[in-house]
C-alpha cells in the first residue's frame, strides 16, 4: 500500500507541473494576441510578435477574399518567398494597402512588385519595391476588425482581456482544488483500508 500512495504523489506532483507549463503557454499567447490587438487599435508599424502584424481592412478592394472589418494577419517574409499572387500589405506614404500581386519584374536591379485590389478595375499606379512591404497575408479573421474598432478604448479592451483572464485562473484553480480533493480522499480511504 505504501508503494501506491507514493505512486499517487508522484502523478499529483506531476499533474501540478504540467498544469503549470500550461499556465504560462496560456499566458503567453494571451500575451500575444494582446499585443496583436494593440497594435491594431493604435495603427502601431513596429508592433510585431514573431514576426507577424495584425492590420484592419477598411476597404472593399480586396472583396470578396478579405472584406471590410476583417482583420489581415501578415508576416514578415524573404523576398524570394513573395510570388506573383500572393497579397501582401504594404505602405505607399502614410497609407497601408492590402493588394494582391499581379506581376514581379525589375527595374534598376531591383525587383519591383505591380499590385491590384480583386475588386479593383485596374492595377495600382504605383509599383511597390520590397523595402515598402509589411509582410504576406497567412491569415484573415472575419468581421475581428469591428470589435476591435469598437473597443480603441484602451481602458475597456484592457478591462475586458483582465476580466478574461481572471475567470480563466479561476477555472483552472478550481479544477486544481478538485484534483486536489480527489487525491486527498483516495489517499484517506487507502489508510482506512489499510487500518
């Protein structure tokens, strides 16, 4: 009997650990998808959490593969891995764009990108070079850009994220004194038996 109950405290001692090393994964992505919203709220250009941006449509162009309000998540990219078809976000003076790119060629030794929006007539005017591209679309998130929009008060949006995650530790620490419970009880009733 003595061999189950340290048997019992090593899987205890273990489920607390791998608890633990989820709790920080958790609050690391939390982390990260905070950071991703803030630099959609605040139009922050630096902002970049390993190597990607989140950017708000709020235009039609790109319908109906990214509309108004969704959100474009874009990472940063070699410029040999950017290929005619591709859409990328880039900025042309203080505008930033998200265009799909229809042709690649080279002017001056550089190569030179000609973009167009799927819901454009025409190819943009000006050709975009690879120092003015943000990064290649990897993910849009539906109608995200809205509640975001939405929430640019930065008190209520950090309200709300901190509301969020209080609820999710509380869970967690609630199942944790359920665990807890269980093995102590297993434990009682073992000594009952063993008595």
């Amino acid at each position: 009997m003595k061999y189950d109950i340290e048997d019992i405290n090593k899987r205890k001692k273990n489920v607390k650990i791998a608890k633990k090393v989820i709790d920080v994964i958790i609050i690391i992505l939390l982390y990260n998808i905070i950071l991703v919203f803030i630099s959609c709220l605040n139009k922050i250009d630096d902002v970049s959490i390993f190597g990607y941006k989140a950017y708000i449509i709020t235009t039609d162009s790109m319908k109906p593969s990214i509309n108004s309000g969704d959100v474009s998540i874009v990472r940063n990219t070699k410029e040999d891995n950017i290929e005619t078809g591709d859409v990328i976000t880039f900025k042309q003076g203080d505008k930033v764009i998200t265009h799909r790119i229809t042709n690649i060629e080279e002017q001056d030794g550089k190569k030179v990108y000609t973009t167009k929006g799927d819901n454009n007539n025409l190819e943009d005017d000006e050709k975009v070079e690879y120092t003015q591209i943000e990064g290649k679309n990897v993910l849009t998130i539906p109608k995200l850009g809205y509640i975001i929009n939405a929430l640019e008060n930065q008190v209520v949006f950090l309200f709300i994220v901190l509301i969020l995650l209080v609820l999710l530790f509380l869970r967690i620490r609630k199942e944790e004194k359920k665990e807890y419970r269980r093995e102590k009880k297993k434990i009682e009733q073992e000594k009952r038996n063993k008595d």
